[in-house]
C-alpha cells in the first residue's frame, strides 16, 4: 500500500541452513579426498589420522564459508523472484524453453571437443558454450514469445496470445495514475508495455522521497507496474536508457518512442503536445476519459419526457437519448409529458449510469415595466387646461367731486 512500508521476503532460516550442511558435505568430501592424497597409508597428523584431519578441516571450512555462500544465493534467489514477478508466466516459460533448445544445440555442436584433450581443459569450453548460447536463447526466446508460443502452444494446450498487438511506451504519470490496470482489466489495452530505465528511476526516487505526497505518488506508481506484470492481457519489459544523451525523462521518451516506432502513452497534456509536434503517435488517457465522460453533469438543464413512474412517492422516469435512464423526483403528475428539468447528481452503477433530476423552476411571465403602455389599451385623453377668469376692467380717474363747503 502507498502509505505502508515495504518489507523484502527474507530467506527462511532453514533453507539457508540446508545450503551451508550442502556447503559443509563438499568441503569435507573435498578434505577426504585430499587426505587420502596426502596420507595414503594412514599416517598420523598430530592426534588424527590424514582423512580425518581433512574431514575435520573441510567441515570447518564449510561451516564458516558456508553461510557466506548460503545468504548470497538467498540474496540472489530473492532478486530472481522480484524479477520474475515483474514478467508475465508466457515470458517466462518461452525463455526457459529457448534456454533449453540453445543448451540442446550447443551441447550436440560442442560434445566431440571433450574428446579431444584432458577435462580439465575440455569442460570449461563446453561449459562456457552452453552458459553462452544457453542465454541467447533465453533472450531470443523472450523477445519472441508470441511466435514462440504460436508455434508450440497448440502442441502443448496453449493458447497464443496473437503478434498484432502493438507496443505502448509508458509515461511516468500513467503509472502514478494507476487507472492504466483497470482499462487493461477491462480489455481495452492489450499488448507489450515498455517501461524505459528512466521512468523506472524517477518512480523509485519519489517513492525514497521524505515528502509524504511524493513517496505516496511513487509506491503506487511502483505498485501500479507490479499489478500490470500479474496481468495477462499485457507484458512488462523494462528497457535501458536508449536516449542518455538527453538530460530529461520527457525528451528521452519522445526519443525512445520515434526510435522504436511505438506509441507514447502518457497522462500529460504538455508532453503529449510536445510528442504529437515530434511525429511521435500518442495515447491520452486524459482524451480518452474526456471522450467517456457522462452527457450530463450536476447542475445542466434538460428536457426528458417522461415515460413511467418510479420507485419513490412522486418520481418519474425518462431516458436521455443514449439511453441513460433520468429519474425526476416530485413529477409523477406530469407523465406523458416533455419536462424540463435540471440534474441534481450522476451516479455510474455497473448497469451504466443513473441521472437523479429535479422538476426546473416555472419562469414567472414577467408583468409590463412601470412608464410603458400595454398592447391594445385606449389612451387617456389628454386633460385641456380650464380658462383663466378674465380679469376686471381698470377704472377710469374722472374729475373729484366738489368737497362741500
């Protein structure tokens, strides 16, 4: 797990003594032949005759080395089953099998060279030839598993796997995605995925990171490559740095992908720009999940007509036009009816997916704005000021009477 720290398998202690007792019996077989070598006659090394001063020494020898020897081929059998657990069980039974047929061929071609002289010089030639084209057939038998397997698989009651399937070279933020082992679980990704040296690299330096965020990103990257080697759709082969000219991770895939041929898959926009401008084929996995996202989202409006009742006091049912079933809580009275709605959730089942709805808010039709005249209504006569009185004639100054006397 990301957050869990990971323990190595340990040796069990009874193998390890197995290997040193093995250790110790050829050691003391080693001594008893010296000492019969070295005193034929039974003579006497100080308290102990010649063989058993050479048992006694021998088993000495083997104890003490012998548990040096038993913990490097434990070590050794433990880096064997990390490697095997990262390879599918098609690579690794075609590489047994060219293995053989090299150690076959090459044991009839050199088998006349141990007549020809003493077998102490002989030996490590034939030796030497079968170890040598022993491993060139385990390499050649790998690299050609489909055929391999196409030719002796029906023989044997296997299936082959088909050589069609093209390679895929992994991208750092795939396998931190992780998401890679459920579209290879589902079938729509089959086939060999490279994993260069680099990638590798980066994923094992965020996974040693004191950053917790960081050390999580790379065990489940780490995580997400050993679940994909387990898978059998697909095989794992980790390559070298074919590109160590080139300072970036990013640069080095868009260089190993147009040396080979192969697809770039990758989670980054910016580096699947940068490829795509390079000639380089390129899989987005972001694309891929933008093409299969839901037709609608929480909060988008619709219109469903609504064809059945539902489960639930009040709900209808209707479907979208992919198919996708839409149920409207509180409509149950409008069935028959072509409803506008607006999605309250999406929900993904196994059957496919599920819209939750609620009924929209009626638009209130709005009301003729203050100051402006409605359609059709008679206009106020417009009101005629009334006449002002007319104002009193001035009087005319005539002469003043006479006052009296």
């Amino acid at each position: 797990m990301p957050g869990s720290t990971r323990r190595e398998p340990v040796m069990p202690a009874v193998v390890v003594e197995l290997l040193r007792l093995c250790v110790v019996m050829f050691l003391a077989g080693l001594g008893y032949l010296l000492g019969t070598q070295i005193a034929p006659d039974g003579e006497m090394l100080g308290p102990l005759d010649g063989v058993t001063a050479g048992i006694v020494l021998g088993a000495a020898l083997g104890y003490v080395f012998g548990g040096v020897v038993a913990r490097l081929t434990g070590r050794t059998l433990q880096e064997a089953e990390q490697l095997f657990r990262q390879r599918s069980i098609e690579q690794i039974l075609a590489g047994m099998v060219g293995a053989v047929i090299g150690i076959l061929f090459t044991a009839g071609l050199l088998w006349p060279v141990l007549l020809l002289g003493p077998a102490l010089i002989t030996l490590p030639i034939f030796v030497f030839g079968c170890v040598a084209v022993g491993t060139l057939g385990h390499r050649v038998g790998s690299a050609r598993r489909d055929d391999l397997i196409a030719v002796l698989g029906p023989r044997a009651g296997l299936a082959g796997k088909g050589v069609d399937e093209p390679a895929r070279l992994l991208d750092t933020s795939v396998a931190i995605d992780a998401r890679i082992v459920d579209v290879v679980r589902a079938g729509f990704l089959r086939g060999p995925i490279v994993v260069p040296q680099p990638v590798l690299d980066e994923l094992r330096g965020l996974a040693d990171s004191a950053d917790d965020l960081r050390r999580a990103k790379g065990r489940r990257g780490l995580d997400a490559l050993e679940a994909l080697g387990r898978e059998k759709g697909v095989t794992v082969e980790v390559i070298g740095d074919e590109a160590m000219e080139l300072p970036e991770v990013d640069a080095k895939l868009v260089r190993i992908a147009l040396d080979r041929g192969i697809a770039l898959l990758t989670l980054d926009s910016g580096l699947a720009k940068a490829a795509g401008l390079a000639g380089c084929r390129v899989m987005n996995l972001h694309a891929l999940s933008l093409a299969l996202r839901p037709p609608v989202s929480a909060g988008d409006d619709v219109t469903v007509l609504l064809t059945r009742v539902g489960k639930e006091a009040g709900q209808a049912v209707g479907y979208l036009d992919d198919g996708t079933m839409v149920v409207v809580e509180g409509a149950r009275e409008l069935l028959g009816a072509s409803v506008p709605v607006v999605v309250s959730s999406v929900m993904t089942t196994a059957n496919g997916r599920l819209v939750f709805a609620k009924r929209a808010p009626a638009e209130t039709p709005a009301g003729p704005r203050a100051g402006t005249r409605a359609e059709g209504a008679v206009p106020p006569k417009p009101r005629v000021p009334a006449p002002a009185p007319a104002a009193a004639p001035a009087a005319t100054p005539g002469p003043s009477p006479a006052r009296p006397a």
